[in-house]
C-alpha cells in the first residue's frame, strides 16, 4: 500500500515491536508501583523469591503495627472484655453447695430502661440515635453472653423495663394525663419500644446461643411482669390505662412464682404507693391491697400444687362424679380454721421481689459493692453518701413508706430475702425491724445492667437456689443452712474502653504525623523523581520543547554518492545501519511519552494502524522521510518537587487513610457481628 504515512517496517514486524514495548511499559509501572523493586530477571526462578523479600522489607512497618494495635484493640473492646467479665462469673468460682448438689440457678436484672425521647431529651440528631444504637448494642451483648456462658434456669426482670414508657399515651380518650411535650408520642411509638425490647431479651438466638435444634434447647423461664415508675408512674401518679396496656402485653405485675423450691412473691409497689395519698384513686391500689389480703392462702395452694407435681402427686383434690345430698358432705370449715391450719403447714423460703426498695432509716450503709460512694469507714451505723436517699419527687420515690414497707413485711409473712430495683447501684442492708425468717431479712437492690444509668460498671445478679425438701415440703437436712447465695456480676465499663479508642487514636495520628515529618525531610532517592529516560528504562522520554514533532536533520549516509543523478534509478537513499536500527519516536502525552497515537491522528491516516506503528502524531503535513527521526539521547523534563508542607501533609494523609481503612472496617464488623 502506498501511502506517505505508510511504515518503511513489514506489518509483522511493528506488530511484534508494539507488543514488546506495551509488555516492558507494564513491567516498569508495576515496578514502580511496588516501591521501585525491579525483577532484574523476570523469568529467573531465583530472582522471585528475592523480590518478595525486598517487597515485604519496603512495606511501611509503622502503619502495619498501628493496624494490628486497632484490630486487637477493637477485638478486646467489642468483644472480648464482654466474654471475660461475665466468665468470670462463673457459678462454679462462688457456689458453695454439697458436691452432689443440683442448685437452681437464677438471674435477677434491674432497670434496663431502654434510652429514648425522654432519656436526654435535649439531646441532638444524629447523637440521640448514636446513644440508642449503643446503649442497645450493649445490652445485646451482655445478655447473650449472659445466656452463652451462664445458662441460668430463671431470670426476673425488677422494673423499669422502659424509661419513658408511663409518658407515652394509650388510644383511651381522656384516660391520659401527662406532660405536653409527648403528645406526640401515642400507642404506636409504646409498640414500637416493646418490639424493640423483645429483640433484644426475647430473641431466640440470644437465649439460645448453644443449641440450634428446637429439641436440645434448654427449658428457661424469662419473667417481666413487674412493672416500675418509669414503665406507670409513681402512687397518684400511675395512669390505669398505662397499667391495663403494660399488663396486657407483659402480665400482671402481683403474682407468685415457685421457683427452686423457693416462693417468689412480686409486688406492684408502685401503684400499692398511691394507697394513703391525698387525691389516689381506689382503681390504683386496691388490686396490690387485695393481692396481699389474699397471698396466705394463694401461697400455700400454689406450693402445695409444686410440690406435688415435683413428686407425681396430683395438686388438688379429685372428688368422684356423683350426685351427694349436702347434708352427708359433712361440717365445713370455716375461713378462719382455714387460716389456722395454712399457719400450721410448712412453708418453703419466701422471696420478696419489688421494684421500689424498703424503708431503712436515713443514712442506713448499703456496703462496700456500692460504686457511687464507697464506705467512708467500715461498720458504720450511718454513712449518709453511701446510703439510699430517703427523698422523692417527680413521678419517683427512693424507698416505700415505712407503714407500707410494715404492711407489705407482714402480709407476705417470713421474708428469707427481698430484691429490688429501682437505685440504679447495688446495696445490700439486713432489716431488723420487720417480721422475717431468722434473725434479719436481707434485700440487695440490684445494679442497673443499662451502660447510661450512672454507673459506669453496670451488672446483674446471679442467685443459686438449693433447697431439697420431701414430699411434705419439709427440707431433707435437719441442717439449717442457707439454701440461697448471691453473687454480683459487673459487666465492662464503657466509659473506659472509650477512653483507650481515644488514647489510640490520638497516638496513632502523632505517629503517623511525626513519620510524615520524617519522610518529608529526607533526601528524595533516585528512583522517587524520575528513572523512565534512564537506559535501563524500556519507556523513552520526549522533549519537552513542543508538543508537536521536531524532525531532526536526516544523517549523513555513508554509502550515498554525491551525484544523485548517477544513482536516480531507484530514487532512493540508502539508509545508513544506524538509520535501520533507531527506535520509531512515540507519541507524546501518553504514559510520559509512550503509546499508540490517539484517536484524532488515527482518524487522519489512510492505512491501517499496524502499518503505522509508533507514528507520534504530527500535525505538520510536510513531506518527510522515516529516516529523519532521531531517537538519541535529548533532555527529558525534571519533574517539579513539591515543598516540605505538601510532602508532608500528602504522605500523611495517605498514611491515616492507610490505617483508618482497615481499622474503621474491622469495627464495623465486629458491631454487624452481634
């Protein structure tokens, strides 16, 4: 094909040389992407291994070591401290029963008040759902560890469920009476948080972490009955409908459990406090007051009814189906021989459970496992910081009444222990003044297990029952030993591991700031401005002078005679060796020099592209020849430094971007994980 433009090279030949310079073009940019390491023989098995080694000896130790910090730190932080803290816990480092002892083993949480509107309400978007996400990712994690690594049989919830649960309004008209400010906040916002509380205590996979199979899983019982000021308000304040919609969704809040062998009573004490107040309705606590005019006999029916069931004994009486005359049923007993004869029956150990604590006098010490205020001196008989408040106020009372704490200790009759909620921290004190079993009745209020109640270790109690009795119900040991122990279980401090991600990331930033410094400082290497125009390099550099082409004089030729006429035949030069060996000029603007001309030059030329093969473009339409490229050494472009600032602040941006990425996705992980 004739053409100007047309390649003095057979087609085959510019093919082969074309591939040749892409393949040693892609060699020197990933050389040079892998810090400059050049494979000096790329098809040597020896070589290779060399590389790598020079590859991994170049890699940035500093950043490497930051990665490793974040992902063991963020490991502990997420996950691990979580595991040991509730490990440690374990029933076997503080039980203290016969060795061929089975105990029953219960936990007690108190006041998980799931954060919402109402918890910091002056708080801003996006930090409120921020401290919902959190607070929610904690109590996750804690109850599923709790399940995974204690399997307790029982486990009762002391109140406060919710902490803006009474606020919010019920589809009753007139029925509710609150503040104005959550108006807004109707029936559906309370469904919303009580599906929010079954994800996070209800769910399966966090009650059952160990047993995939239905039929493996271990029977437990999850009670969340009694109620809290938080989730109806306080005496006149409580609202019937907010009850009625609590209760039906939950249960009600007075009911007897027989768990252990051991008689769990709960109490409503906080709609039993509207009974004596100026203004209380009857509705409010007449149904607490009739609960406990009743819990005798309601006591012993249900234990006699466990006991029996235990032994394979029927529960009640079975009277066969026939027609019977009153009169030969005989004398019955009146309710007052009744009553003689409950009194005269054994009874298994009574457990008070209550959200609101009993009066104690002021100042009364709640012990050396209070947080908040240490003792100040051990045995002291007043130590006000670290006693309960004996105080009120807004829709709250720190302990009941002394006349309802007698009324409740009377009713309910030989209280071994009483649990509660309500404080937020733990206190344990031993009544004197009351009717109990013993020499004392002791009751523990029980720590928040919520991260945002004030307490920056919150926690849980566990409680092992053990008490073997006959078929009577009588105890098996003429031993009176204990059969309840308590054990309190802290969980991580939030505050704390916080304060470490900041610690970290503040060192990581000086870190990656001072090496920033120090790279910026050093002396740029060879290979860190420009290695493309070396002779080793496969990639030749262009003039910077113009963009355009600047054809050279054609060189001598050493076989050419000086009168052309005599050699007119072939009207052709003849190309000297060096001519026949030069490397065709490349286009400019492409990989610094190199590459295939672009589509504009193309789009010019008549014969195909493998025929003109390393054609650099030229825009002057001139008649030339080949032979007038000169591909001899010229000057190439130093490239401009960029000052110590740019250096600097470039090398650590990329170095934070370096770290943070994997970091930033770790964490991310480790909290989709749960």
């Amino acid at each position: 094909m004739s053409s100007r433009f047309a390649s003095p090279y057979p087609s085959h030949s510019i093919t082969l040389r074309t591939l040749h310079e892409c393949y040693q073009t892609f060699r020197t940019i990933v050389s040079k992407r892998i810090n400059n390491v050049q494979w000096t023989h790329l098809h040597s098995g020896k070589s290779r291994p060399y590389a790598l080694l020079r590859i991994l000896h170049r890699l940035p130790t500093l950043p490497i070591a930051l990665i490793i910090l974040w992902i063991l730190l963020l490991s502990w932080g997420e996950h691990r401290t979580f595991t040991s803290s509730v490990a440690s816990c374990d029933w076997s480092a503080w039980e203290q029963w016969p060795v061929d002892a089975k105990p029953h083993r219960l936990v007690l949480i108190a006041d998980p008040q799931l954060v919402d509107p109402h918890t910091y309400p002056g708080r801003p978007w996006p930090l409120s759902s921020v401290t919902v996400a959190f607070t929610d990712k904690y109590l996750k994690r804690s109850y599923a560890r709790l399940h995974a690594i204690l399997e307790p049989d029982t486990i009762f919830f002391l109140g406060d469920l919710f902490d803006g649960g009474r606020e919010w309004r019920t589809e009753r008209r007139g029925s509710w009476k609150g503040e104005d400010r959550w108006k807004r906040y109707a029936e559906g916002y309370w469904l919303k948080e009580y599906g929010r509380f079954g994800a996070i205590f209800f769910d399966a996979k966090r009650v059952w972490p160990m047993y995939q199979e239905t039929e493996r899983r271990k029977e437990k019982k999850i009670i969340t009955t009694l109620p809290g000021n938080h989730d109806l308000g306080f005496g006149t304040g409580v609202q019937k409908s907010v009850r009625d919609r609590f209760e039906i969704y939950f249960g009600e809040g007075n009911r007897i459990d027989v768990v252990g062998n051991h008689t769990f009573v709960s109490l409503d004490t906080v709609s039993m406090s509207a009974f004596g107040q100026a203004g209380a309705t009857k509705e409010i606590w007449k149904p607490t007051m009739d609960f406990l005019d009743e819990i005798g006999r309601t006591k012993a029916r249900i234990v006699k009814s466990r006991v029996s069931a235990m032994h394979g004994l029927p529960g009640r009486r079975k009277f066969p189906h026939t027609v019977t005359h009153p009169s030969d049923l005989g004398r019955q007993s009146t309710k007052e021989e009744l009553a003689n004869d409950l009194e005269k029956q054994v009874e298994l150990p009574t457990v008070l459970l209550s959200h609101v604590p009993l009066y104690r006098p002021p100042g009364a010490p709640c012990g050396p496992l209070r947080e908040r205020h240490p003792p100040t001196a051990p045995e002291l008989d007043s130590d006000e910081p670290n006693a309960i408040s004996v105080s009120a106020g807004y829709q709250y009372q720190n302990v009941l009444t002394q006349d309802l704490s007698k009324t409740v200790t009377e009713k309910v009759g030989s209280i071994s222990y009483a649990f509660s909620g309500d404080d937020h921290d733990y206190c344990e004190i031993v009544h004197h003044g009351y009717k109990s079993a013993g020499h004392g009745m002791n009751e523990i209020t029980v720590k928040s297990i919520s991260a945002a109640m004030g307490v920056r270790k919150p926690g849980f109690l566990l409680v092992s029952l053990w008490n073997p009795v006959d078929i009577t119900g009588r105890p098996v040991s003429s031993e009176k030993a204990p059969t309840l122990q308590t054990h309190l279980c802290l969980l991580p401090d939030t505050l704390s591991i916080l304060l470490r991600y900041v610690f970290l990331l503040v060192s990581t930033l000086v870190a990656l700031l001072v090496r920033a410094v120090v790279l910026a400082l050093r002396k740029p290497q060879s290979g860190e401005i420009n290695n493309l125009s070396s002779p080793t390099s496969p990639v030749i550099g262009y003039s910077a002078k113009a963009k355009g082409w600047h054809p050279r004089q054609r060189a001598a030729s050493t076989s050419m005679n000086s009168n052309s006429s005599s050699n007119n035949s072939a009207n052709l030069a003849v190309r000297s060796y060096n001519a026949r060996t030069r490397s065709v000029s490349p286009a400019p603007g492409f990989l610094d020099g190199y590459g295939l001309p672009n589509f504009h030059h193309q789009a010019r030329w008549n014969a195909p592209l493998v025929e003109n093969a390393g054609y650099s473009g030229i825009d002057d339409e001139k008649d030339f020849d080949v032979e007038s490229i000169d591909t001899g050494p010229r000057a190439v472009s130093k490239p401009r430094r960029k000052g110590f600032a740019r250096r600097a602040a470039s090398e650590f941006v990329h170095s934070v971007a370096w770290v943070g990425g994997p970091a930033v996705l770790w964490w991310a992980w480790l909290l989709w994980g749960d």
